[in-house]
C-alpha cells in the first residue's frame, strides 16, 4: 500500500525538476501538485 504514495511523490519529485527544465508542464505540475494534496491526507 504504500508503494502508492511512493510512488505519487517521486512523480511530484521528478515533475518539479522536469518543470525547472520545462516550464511547459507548468500548468501540468498545477493540476498534479492539487489533487494528491487532498488525497494524500483521506488516505491515511
């Protein structure tokens, strides 16, 4: 089980980096760093 949260916070960790070198995916790392906030803490 929490192989998922793992592994939803290294696609956050490496988003960010990718948005440092791609600011493209601005808009994506927003949409992606919202949602798992809200379901990182139910799923406790």
């Amino acid at each position: 089980m929490l192989a998922d949260p793992v592994k939803l916070l290294v696609k956050r960790v490496l988003m960010e980096l990718d948005v440092d070198k791609a600011k493209r995916g601005k808009r994506k790392y927003v949409l992606f760093t919202r949602p798992p906030r809200k379901r990182a803490e139910p799923r406790k």
